[in-house]
C-alpha cells in the first residue's frame, strides 16, 4: 500500500454491528481493486465492534484504518474518515451492509473511463432477517452520463444514500457541512451538499451492493419528534445552496418536495400517535414557505419525456398534491406494500 497510490478510501461507520461487522469486512478487504484503504470510525459503539476491528487490523495491515471515538453519530464519523481519508475517491459502506468483490473495482474503472466527479451502481435491498430480496434499483438509470450543473433535476431519480458511490475525494474534503445535522434524512442532505459542487456523474448498470433492511433501523421508526430537526436542516441546506449555486435552487426545491413531501411525510403517516392532518398541513405550508418553486420544469410531462422517463413517478405524485388527495395516495400506497408486496421508492 505504501508504494503505491491509494485509489479508493471506504469508509465504514461502526456503531452496535458486531453481528454484522466481519460480513461487511470480509467484503472489503477481499475486493478485486488491491489498491484501497478501509477507514472504520468506531463510533463509541459499546459492544465488540473496536475489537473486531483491531484483529482485522492485525490480519491485514495498514488496509485497515481504525478511528476510535466517542459516539457523535454517522454524519460526524463520515467527516472523520474523509479528514483521514488518502484515496483518489472516496466511499461509503454502511457496516450492516456488504459490497460485491468487484464493487470498488467497477465503480473506478467506470469513474476514470467517463472522467467523472461521481460513480453510482445498483443495489439490492435485502430483508435482514429472512435473506429474501425485497428489490433491485439503480441499475436501469436513464442516462449512462450527465452533467450535474446542466441538468439537475436528473438527480432527482437517484437513490438518497451515499453507499454506492465513490467521489472525488476533493469533492468531499471541501463540501460544506451543517450545524445542526438532522437524525433522519441525513443521507439525503449529506449527498446535496456534495451534489451542489459537482459535475459529471455516471452510473454502471451492476448491483454491486447488498443493503440490509432492518426494521428497527431509525428510517423505518421516524415519528414527530423528527420533525423540526429535519426542517430546520432542510433550511440550512437551502441557504448553503443560495449562498454557493442559486442555478441548482429550482432543482433543491423539487428535491425538498420529493423528500419531505413525499418519503418525509410517507413515514410520519404510519405514527398512529401523529394527528397527521395536520402534521400534513403544516409539512405542505413549510415546503410552500421555503422552498416555493418546487413546482417547476423538473416535474412536468415535457421534462420526462425529453429525459426519457426520468421524474415520472414524481409527477404522478405532485399529481396527487394538486388535487388535494395526498392521504389517499398515501392509503393506496400503504396498502401496496402492506398487502400487495409492491414497494415502489420515491
């Protein structure tokens, strides 16, 4: 590793995953590209996970990083690792997760050959207790390569993770950061903030990782105690875009329409505690207020057909806002996933 340039650094944020965490690591250190580090942020987790890490140290040498701290949460340990962070780019995995062998490999040959900023695979997303998949996405974008800054509103079809990616690294060592980081839709805002320097991005047609759904994970439990964290975030994510690109703000509105006004909202439907008329009104009067033209050309029949399908299933839900029906959309699509078995991602 010393005598050659690191091409990728993936980080690994760990925090109570010692059932999963050699699964995670096993997949990494076995990747077909040799030339990468793992930086693994233990994040004051409290059960086995540093000792873990310490013998997958001691096995494989300086291709494991360790960063040992105190608990601050997931968005703090991604700043850590890209502070350490000596990779061309950089990636994430989350440590519940697993990555195919070839996973790193695929996304830099795909980077370098399309002389991009961003690399984006599929992903499977896999029911953690039985093994059964739940759903393949991301590997029939419409477009091979774009141009962020030329067209934005094509981001609005990608997955809100940042774990099948890899970055430029510069990207991430210069992209901004928010005061008060929300304890959902993190992700989400943490990709906007990497988003609004950026410029080419491609994507591979693989399924190259293997995303665990766990049904005590936090995404899946979101109730109103959320709620003001995630606008006041959304606020400032807002004014960093005012601040640093107002030629992506039309894009950032439509992103806080399909993320508070759609997924944000989805879940806060299943709290039977939530007086969810009008946790509804108050949600739709916010992305009014602060974000006014979510409305625009990124969600109109004439954008999806130009883009070849891109943003349909957005529109179909603006659809549903336009005519005053969204609780009933909200039924039907519960009654789908609940019922049906269809789970179709905003």
């Amino acid at each position: 590793m010393s005598d050659k340039a690191i091409k990728i650094s993936i980080i690994v944020p760990c925090y109570k995953v010692e059932k999963y965490l050699p699964r995670c690591l096993d997949s990494l250190v076995n990747q077909t590209l040799p030339d990468i580090e793992i930086i693994c942020i233990n994040d004051g987790s409290p059960d086995n996970c540093i000792n873990i890490l310490k013998d997958y140290q001691e096995k494989y040498g300086e291709k494991i990083v360790i960063i040992d701290k105190q608990n601050e949460g997931v968005w703090r340990g991604r700043k850590d690792g890209i502070k350490k962070a000596q990779g061309e780019f950089i990636g994430f995995v989350d440590s519940d997760d697993y990555v195919a062998l070839d996973f790193a490999e695929k996304l830099y040959t795909a980077v370098k050959k399309n002389d991009a900023d961003i690399a984006v695979c599929g992903f499977d997303r896999i029911d953690l207790d039985t093994g059964n998949l739940y759903s393949r996405e991301m590997t029939k974008f419409p477009v091979k390569t774009f141009n962020i800054q030329e067209n934005p509103g094509l981001l609005l079809e990608v997955n809100a993770a940042p774990w099948n990616k890899i970055y430029k690294a510069e990207l991430l060592k210069n992209m901004g950061d928010l005061e008060n980081t929300p304890r959902v839709f993190d992700d989400m805002m943490f990709l906007q903030l990497i988003y609004i320097n950026a410029n080419r991005i491609t994507f591979i047609d693989d399924s190259l990782v293997y995303y665990m759904v766990r049904k005590d994970s936090i995404i899946n439990t979101i109730n109103q105690r959320y709620i003001d964290g995630v606008y006041e975030a959304m606020k400032e994510l807002k004014a960093i875009y005012e601040n640093n690109n107002s030629n992506m703000l039309n894009y950032i509105d439509s992103c806080a329409f399909l993320h508070l006004g759609i997924s944000f909202i989805y879940r806060l439907y299943a709290d039977k505690d939530l007086d969810f008329s009008n946790a509804l009104n108050n949600n739709t009067n916010f992305i009014n207020t602060y974000f006014p033209n979510w409305n625009n050309e990124y969600i109109t029949l004439g954008y999806i057909l130009k883009n070849k399908g891109a943003n349909k299933k957005l529109y179909i839900g603006k659809k549903f806002y336009d005519f005053h029906i969204f609780k009933l959309f909200l039924k039907a699509y519960t009654f789908m996933i609940n019922r049906l078995g269809i789970d179709i991602k905003w």
